[in-house]
C-alpha cells in the first residue's frame, strides 16, 4: 500500500494502520456507534412530510485519496453510511518546526510531554466546532431551496462529521485515557444546550434559515480555514498532517457560502431591476417579489461576520503567544511570512480605542498573534464581499454590502461593551438601542425569512429568492435529482 492509499479493511477507511494497531482499532469501534447515535439524533433531520434524510440517498463526495488530484469520488449515498475515514496528509520527508522556540527542530512524530495539555486542549476545542456546526444546521433541509443547495448542505455535513472522526483519532491515538474521555464529551455537548453548551459562543447561536447558513458557511467557516491553516504549521506532525488534508475539504464549504449569498444577492438585484425598483429600501414592495432586499442581507452579514470575529478570542493572548512559542500553533501562512518566526522582539499594530478615538497601538507580536490572525481573515473576506457587489452593480441597483467595523457588536476583546455603528461610531447605549434594528435583524425580519423558506423538492426548480447556479455537481447538470426521497 502506498503512502497516499486508503485502508478500507477496517470499520473506518484510514491511510493511518489502524489494522496494524489492534488496542486503538477496537477503542475506535467502540467509539463508531455512538457517534452513529449522535448523528442519528443530531444530525439532518427529517422532511416536512416526515421521510427521515437518513433514508435518502445523496450525492454525496467521499475522500478515497490524498492525493492532490483524484482524491475524492461521487456517489449516491446514505448518510449513516457514509465512510468517515480517519485521513492524513503524506508526512514530508525532514520536516522541521517552522517557528516559536524549537525552531528549526525535527517536527514531533509524538507529543511532546512539556506541552501535553495546551496540545489536547488546542484539540479539543477544534474538534468541539466539527459536530457543533452539523446540530446547528440540523432542520435546514426542511426548507431546502432546491435539490442542489439540500446536497450540498449534507455534503457539508458529513465532512464535519469527518472532522469530528479526524481530531478524536488525534485524541484516542496520542493522549490515552484522557484523549478516550475527551472523545466521550465531545458528543455529549450540544449546540445551544444551557446546561451543556458547545466551547465557543458562535457555535451555540441558531442557523434558523438558508441565508444564516450560507452566511455561515462563508463567514464562520473561513475562520475555521484560518485556524486549521495555523494548525497546519504545527511542530506536532500528526496535527499538522490532519489539519492539511482537512483544508481540502473546507475549501468547498467556503465556496458553499460565497456562492450561496451570491446567488441570493442575484435573485434580489434582479428582481427589482426587471420590477422597475429603483429603492432598495421599499421593503414591501421588494419582499412582496418573494426576495430577500438587501438592507435585511447586510444587516444578517453585519450579525455574522461580529459573531465570527468573536471566535478570534482577544486581541492580545496569552494562551496565543504560548502556543506559538511552543511550536504548536503557528500564524496563517507561517512559511512564506519574512520575519525570524520567533517574534522575541517584533511588535504588530493592533486596533485599540484610545482617547475617543481607534488607532494602532504597536504591542509586542507574540501576544499580538490572534489580533493578527483576525486581520487576515478580514482581508481574505473583502473577496466575496467585493464579488457579490458586482451582482448589484451590473443590475443600475444603487447599493453597496460592506463588512462592518471591527468593533461592532463584539463581546470578546479589546471592543467588549463599546457600543459601535457598523461604520465605526462609537455611540451611547440609548442611541445603540433605538437604532439597533437598523444594524442587526429583527424580529419582524425573522418571520419574514421563515414565511419565505419553503422547501422545493422538483429537479432544476430553485424558490425565488435564489438564482441557480452556473454550474452542476460532480460533473451532473444543475436539473440533477441530487437527492432522491424515498416514497415521493
């Protein structure tokens, strides 16, 4: 078998020798049916005509490689039987720990005893967004704008749950007893739950419709990018292995997202231009097309993309600085950055509040590392942002989607409690609260969406409120059946 080639002998397709080691083979078949029964429990949940998604088959990617090319298939398949495989990047011959004080040292084959548990515990909270995501998304394919958009909702469901098998493989491999009891926890939280809620905030807010999630996706997922690219460079090689063959996978939630609100962002455009709409604020008349107008998108992006920059956690850490210095976790792209990679006397600019005013404060950069992680996801955002204007633009419409200040609606941080406009005024608490409906949804918008989503289930139809996309999947046209319900 080759370094690249998948294993399919055992429960779980691996490229890992789980057959060659029998003591974690039969932990991780202890472990298999109890996430079947979380995924049963928590997973996509049934259409409004009560036939179970279990039972559907979809058109689903399954990884069978890792290799660059040629490293997934296309197939019809349940979702309870889909092959959650435990996969890792091919090892690179020498590798070194690219940054932080080992520098330069062979990377870890196992962990390093010093750094045992800010190791799991950078683990455990990635593998806690895996499975927190699929419970968000749960009720989603109930209101389903299409056969195409369900599929991929489910695609991207059952590549968290892969995630999920990828960091307990971590945990049951490399940290024994505890790893095993983390694995236990990982399914016992859930999303939302009072009493046992997921790690971090945004992934215990609802995804209650179609637009949430592509939001989601867009926005939430791409700081998901940015932290498994950070784990990528880690000088604990199995990490880094597992975190670089997941970003493959990520990258089609992203493009989920980014074409998702591009699409919903056509569908309105258009509408109003062939309606004579001039205003993108006449809202009844918008909404009346059976479209979402675009000051209701901007204001859900503005809750989105504030909720996301939360999960940075605060600009200056600690924790961070530490894992760097470590060599556990490095910054985006760590390799190609031209600086020594240990940072002992470098400073970066981080945004503050100062004297009624926002400036760049110079601290030093090792406790500035998440502060300059959320700086490059700002900048990888603008992207999308930039190409769903074009959609509004090439229409005559008059309106424009921005990102909103870094200080808006934030909870964790340097801008916690600074009541901030989405352009960057700091205002009162009085003033944040009477106008707060101009920068965050309402309950009025709430209801709107829900009337709106209607779940359509004809091949090649889309509801109104979304274009069809410019291509299929899989190499099948937009019209394919990309899940087939039984009894209908």
């Amino acid at each position: 078998m080759t370094i690249d080639s998948v294993d399919y002998s055992t429960l779980m397709p691996n490229n890992v020798g789980l057959a060659d080691d029998q003591k974690l083979l039969r932990a991780l078949e202890r472990w298999y049916p109890k996430y079947l029964e979380w995924w049963v429990d928590m997973g996509p949940s049934g259409f409004i005509h009560e036939t179970p998604f279990q039972e559907a088959d979809v058109w689903l990617r399954t990884a069978v490689s890792v290799e660059q090319d040629g490293w997934a298939k296309f197939d019809f398949v349940k979702m309870p039987e889909y092959r959650w495989g435990i996969l890792l990047a091919p090892q690179e011959e020498g590798r070194t720990i690219p940054f932080g004080e080992h520098k330069g040292e062979p990377a870890w084959q196992e962990v390093p005893g010093a750094y045992r548990a800010m190791l799991r515990r950078l683990i455990v909270i990635q593998g806690d967004t895996e499975p927190a995501s699929v419970e968000q998304q749960r009720f989603l394919g109930r209101t389903a704008p299409s056969f195409y958009d369900m599929r991929n909702l489910f695609q991207v469901n059952v590549e968290e749950g892969r995630h999920l098998w990828a960091m307990v493989y971590l945990l049951q491999r490399y940290f024994g007893k505890d790893g095993r009891e983390e694995a236990e926890e990982l399914l016992r939280r859930r999303s939302g739950d009072e009493d046992r809620p997921r790690m971090l905030g945004a992934f215990n807010e609802e995804t209650p419709d179609w637009l949430s999630f592509f939001l989601f996706t867009y926005f939430t997922d791409r700081d998901g990018k940015m932290q498994l690219e950070a784990l990528a460079q880690s000088g604990f090689d199995p990490l880094s292995r597992t975190c670089r063959f997941m970003l493959a996978e990520e990258a089609h939630h992203m493009f989920v997202g980014a074409t998702g609100v591009g699409r919903i962002v056509k569908a309105t455009a258009e509408a109003m231009r062939d309606a004579g709409i001039d205003d993108p604020y006449d809202t009844e008349r918008i909404r009346s097309l059976g479209v979402i107008d675009l000051p209701l998108i901007q204001r859900k992006l503005n809750l989105h993309f504030s909720l996301t920059l939360d999960l940075f956690g605060a600009e200056e850490s600690t924790n961070a600085a530490n894992a760097f210095n470590s060599g556990l976790k490095g910054r985006y792209h760590e390799t190609v950055i031209d600086d020594d990679h240990q940072l002992l006397d470098s400073t970066y600019p981080v945004t503050k509040y100062v004297d009624g005013e926002f400036r760049h404060v110079d601290v030093p950069a090792l406790n500035a590392l998440n502060a300059r992680l959320r700086d490059d996801y700002v900048d990888d955002c603008a992207g999308g942002v930039k190409r769903w204007n074009r959609y509004i633009t090439e229409t005559g419409v008059e309106f424009e989607l921005t990102l909103p200040h870094v200080a808006f609606h934030r909870q964790i941080g340097e801008f916690n409690g600074l009541a901030v406009t989405p352009e960057g005024g700091v205002i009162d608490e009085a003033t944040w609260e009477s106008r707060r409906g101009d920068y965050l949804p309402t309950e009025g918008d709430r209801v709107f969406i829900e009337e709106l989503m209607q779940q359509v289930t004809t091949p090649g139809e889309f509801a109104s409120w979304i274009a069809p996309p410019q291509k299929g999947i899989g190499g099948q046209p937009v019209e394919f059946e990309y899940v087939q319900i039984p009894n209908t």
